[in-house]
C-alpha cells in the first residue's frame, strides 16, 4: 500500500491492515473498531551510550509505527557521547562524541587507542524529523542537565564544576560530574537548546535532570557562593 497523505487515520489504518493480513495475504472479512487508549505512545532510543546510524534509527522508527507508537524520545547526550551537532560549539562532537572503550575493545590491533565515535549532522536530523513525521511520530530530543554531563565537560572544561580536563566517560553507573552554574554556562545551555529547539518542531524537548549526585556542588566554594547569591537553600532548590 502506498499512501500519498500522511494522515493519522491512514498510518494507523494501514498498520491494523498488515496486523490482520495473513502469511497467504488474504484478509478475514471484518469490521475493525479501534481506538488509542493513550494520546502519548512513547518509547526511548538511547543513543548516546550506544550509537546507531541512520538507516537503524529510521528502522526503529518503522517499528515503532507498526505498533502505532507516536513519539520518539531521542536520547542525545549523556556522560559516555554527545551526538547532535552544534554549529555554535564544533567541540561538542569533535572531542564529545567519542570514547576510549575500557579494557581490549579500547586499543586497535597495535595495541594504540581504538575511540567509538558517532553523531549526527543537523541535517540528518531534520532527515530523521521527517522520516518520523511521515509515520505520525513526534521526536522529542534530550539534552541532560545538570548531570550526566561529561561528554560536554570533556569538550569544554570550562563548563564544568571543577574546571579540570576530564575524558568522555567509558563506564557505566551514575557519575558525579555536574554542569557548573556560571551564567556563562546557562548561555551556553540556552545557545545549545536554541539550535535543538529548531531541529525538532514537536511540542516538547527534554532536559533530564536524573541522578545529578550533588557532590561536587556541595564541595565547591564557588557554587556554594552563587547559590547565596541566588537566594536558594541547597543543591536540590539550585537544581
């Protein structure tokens, strides 16, 4: 079946049609009274940790439109890559999307490092968007704060609390490096989610906001400071 309007009615339409086709490709006669018990459909593709390319990602979402699934939570940074590009912070993916794996699978058959590397180009994003929205899926992209932020803090050290030149991380587990809370970084955050905002036209975007360990606000002077000089009470208010 070919269709040439994209309408929610069609796609889904067409999906209870494969369901009911049989090996034979005959069709029971019948009549289909159906309905979504929930506006909100989601699943998860976790990239940053494992990278997929395109054709696996448009895959998953062909999947996730034979199920009648209608949103895509795109999971783009993380302490082990950053995979989205930014034009205003080239660092993000020249230095963030790329890892020395731990243990054998880090070193080529030389014995010298072997980096996992991957992100996409803005203009494979838009390609994804619309690969999605053909199939009436939305795609919301994550971009995690304050936490999980060592791909970023790897890139630029300046933006995080201790200002030391940290590796994208290769291990799994919650971490405790932070974004700092400089004005200087919520400009780069607001730059960054400026150029997210224009890559991805659904409703939503998300920005995490899980497992961010405390401790290197708490040990920071600096952060301690600011957060007097903003009126709040502790780590989790400053969050």
């Amino acid at each position: 079946v070919i269709l040439t309007h994209y309408h929610a009615d069609h796609i889904y339409g067409v999906q209870s049609l494969r369901q009911l086709t049989g090996a034979n490709g005959a069709v029971p006669a019948t009549t289909v009274t159906d309905a979504p018990r929930f506006a909100y459909r989601g699943v998860m593709l976790d990239v940053a940790r494992y990278f997929h390319g395109l054709d696996t990602v448009k895959a998953y979402i062909d999947r996730a439109s034979s199920l009648k699934l209608n949103v895509l939570h795109l999971h783009l940074s993380d302490d082990q890559g950053w995979r989205i590009e930014i034009k205003q912070y080239p660092r993000l993916t020249e230095i963030g999307s790329c890892r020395i794996p731990a243990g054998d699978a880090g070193k080529d058959a030389q014995g010298q490092p072997k980096p996992y590397c991957g992100y996409y180009t803005q203009e494979q994003i838009r390609d994804v968007v619309a690969h999605a929205a053909m199939r009436q899926i939305t795609v919301v992209p994550e971009i995690d704060v304050p936490g999980h932020a060592q791909a970023a803090v790897a890139a630029y050290p300046q933006l995080g609390v201790t200002g030391k030149q940290v590796h994208v991380l290769n291990e799994w587990g919650v971490n405790t490096t932070l974004f700092n809370v400089e004005e200087s970084t919520f400009q780069f955050l607001e730059n960054v989610l400026g150029e997210v905002i224009d890559l991805f036209p659904g409703t939503y975007i998300h920005v995490g906001g899980d497992e961010a360990v405390k401790d290197e606000w708490i040990a920071s002077p600096r952060v301690q400071e600011r957060m007097r000089e903003l009126g709040v009470k502790d780590e989790a208010q400053m969050q």
